[in-house]
C-alpha cells in the first residue's frame, strides 16, 4: 500500500518541492529557499505563462 501512495505522491507531483530544495541546497548554497505554499504559487504562475506541451 505504501507503494501505491508513493507512486500517486510522484504522479501528482507531490515529489517536487523535495528535489527543489535539495537542488537549491546542492547548487545554491546560503540562497533563501522559498516554502512550500510559495514554491507552489511560482509553479503554477509559471505553468499559465508557459503552457508549453500541455494539451488544455
């Protein structure tokens, strides 16, 4: 059952801000890390400036 939760985690992109902030830490060390409401917020402002391949 774990299993099924960790995949419909990653599937929803529940796995993203995780990767964010250890890519922040990795690359940009001593930089602000944004939380996770405003990671979110920037995500999807992004998304409707950007639709790129996304079919709707």
């Amino acid at each position: 059952m774990r299993t099924v939760g960790w995949y419909l985690d990653s599937v929803v992109g529940g796995q993203d801000y995780q990767r964010y902030v250890a890519h922040m830490r990795r690359v940009h060390p001593g930089e602000p890390i944004a939380d996770k409401g405003t990671y979110w917020r920037e995500r999807y402002a992004d998304a409707e400036r950007n639709p790129g391949a996304r079919c709707c």
